[in-house]
C-alpha cells in the first residue's frame, strides 16, 4: 500500500496502515483481475476495497487448508477476532484492523459479513448443490455480500434498489464463472459448485466430472451442460451491468473494467468449448490492457470532473 493511497484515505494510525498494506498484497497475489481493476479507482478508496478482498480471502485460504475440525476452529476465531475488532478491541490479526477501519468510515453493515461467513462455513460440511436456488442461498453469502460490501466505499446516485441488485448480481456472475473455470480444482478437494439439476439434466453426474479430470477432457455431455450453465451465467452478467450507471461516475470506469474482464474469462472459457479440465482459462495481458488502459482515460476524465468525490464515496 503507498502512503500516497492511505494519506489520501486519511489513514494515520501506524498499526492499521500495516494491515491495509497487507491486504494489498492479498489482493495483488490472488485477485490479479480484480485488483487491476482496483487501479482505476481513486487513490481514496482503493485501501477500503484491499481491506473487503483481504479479509474475503483470508477466510476463503482458511476454508482451503487443513483439516475440517481445524478450518471450523480457524472461522470459529476469526469470527470472534471480527467482533472484537469491529466493537473497538484491537486484535494481533494481520488485517482486521483494516477492515474494521474501512467499516466504521463507510458504515458498512455487519450482518455482510455475517453473511459471508455463513456461507464459508458451508464449504465445510457441505459438497455439492441440488439445485440454482440452493446454489443461491451460498453465492449470497459467499459473493453477492461482496458485491454489497463495496457500495458505501464505491457511492452511488442512482436508485438504491436498483444500484444494490447490480452489485450483488455482479459478485454472483464473478463466481459463477469461477464455478465454471475452476470445476476440476474443486473437485480435488471435493466439493462442486454446479447445480445437480442441470447437470442430471444433460446425463452428467459426478463421477463423469471425476472421469473428465483424470483424462483432462471434457466430454460432450458435460459441454453441452456447461454451455446452459454459461448461459445462465450471462445472463447474471446482463443483470450487473444495469448497477454500473447507478455508481458514482469515479467508480464506474473500475466496475466496468472489472465486470468485462471477468467476463472475457467466461468468453475463454466458452471460446475453449468448456475444456476446463486440463488448464486454466485466463485473460491474455494484452486483453487486460486493452480494457484497462481506456477505463483509465475514463477514470482520469471523472476524477477532473468530479473533484474529491472519491474522499467520502458513502452515498
């Protein structure tokens, strides 16, 4: 994190600039689509946005490691950290200070985070989906609080409800591409993201999937499933885009560099004919450029036109 972005977020306390600084990294590493598109924000808002995807990521490596007894126990504390944090206790984790900074200075709801940590528990006992509605009872937690999560920071100026349903709509459609992208990595660790419904639906179960990583090809049943839910994913897609007009213009060329990255992912994977299984479907960095480097003549001309809007983004 530069001392640029966290003086002009106003961020003094020595201790929390540290964990701002270590949620950057995490985005950084993790969330290289994402945190490219975190450029195009202004230098004001971007420590908030490192702190959401930090602590978003912290829970998610904890849901990732070790055994399932120890991830309950590693949630179980972090979400008795998070409390404390957000009550005005210091804590020694690495980045909740930060998130609990971010919070009180954009009034983010708890209940978010709650929420989130909901569904993060769910990854612990729970493998598979039956269906989109149960699929959608996860993602809420799981994304479309993330999507909610950034509103305060990133403002707004047009209808509330309309604004929040493309924010949500818009964390669902990143995971749902990553459902897609990433079936054969879940699968190793057991778990899979794709609605039974719609899988059963085009003769594909489970054990076809496990047959399809093990030979790295997918077969024409499980293409064609993909496909429907490539479609649906879509459609996710068309929903978000309706949120982007509603942001305040400094946040708008980030989301929309964002939004289109993500979903050139789902072109690749698409263009791949769902071949997911043998490797990992990415942006090409000459792609990236070409979609950032216009969002950021666009993010450059909203900061000329609408000083200082970046310094309180609470609508």
């Amino acid at each position: 994190m530069s001392d640029r972005e966290l003086d002009a977020a106003g961020v003094t306390d020595p201790a929390v600039r540290l964990a701002y600084a270590r949620c950057k990294r995490l985005n950084a590493s993790y969330g290289k689509t994402f945190y490219l598109a975190t450029r195009l924000l202004t230098p004001a808002q971007r420590p908030a946005v490192h702190a959401l995807y930090g602590f978003a990521r912290w829970a998610d490596e904890i849901v990732d490691a070790n055994s399932s007894a120890e991830r309950g126990a590693e949630l179980d504390r972090l979400e008795k950290q998070l409390g404390a944090q957000l009550d005005g206790h210091r804590t020694d984790h690495p980045v909740l200070a930060a998130l609990a900074d971010t919070v009180e200075r954009h009034g983010i709801e708890r209940t978010l985070f709650t929420d989130f940590l909901a569904s993060m528990r769910m990854d612990l006992e729970v493998t598979e989906y039956a269906d989109l509605a149960a699929l959608g009872r996860y993602v809420h937690g799981s994304a479309a609080v993330i999507g909610l999560q950034m509103l305060p920071v990133l403002g707004t100026v047009g209808p509330r409800d309309e604004v929040e349903a493309g924010a949500a709509a818009l964390g669902v459609a990143f995971q749902l591409t990553n459902f897609l992208r990433d079936v054969g990595e879940d699968l190793d660790r057991g778990r899979l993201y794709l609605p039974l419904d719609v899988l059963d639906a085009y003769g594909v179960d489970r054990d076809l999937l496990l047959r399809c990583r093990r030979t790295g090809r997918s077969e024409q049943r499980v293409r064609r499933a993909f496909a429907h839910l490539a479609a649906h994913t879509y459609a996710v897609y068309r929903e978000a885009e309706k949120g982007v007009p509603g942001l305040r213009p400094v946040s708008r060329p980030c989301v929309g560099t964002a939004l289109t990255l993500y979903r050139d992912i789902l072109d690749g994977i698409v263009a791949a004919d769902y071949q997911v299984f043998s490797r990992r479907v990415v942006v090409p960095r000459a792609r990236r450029l070409a979609v950032a480097l216009p969002g950021l003549a666009r993010a450059v001309v909203a900061r000329a036109v609408h000083p200082g809007t970046g310094q309180n983004a609470r609508a």
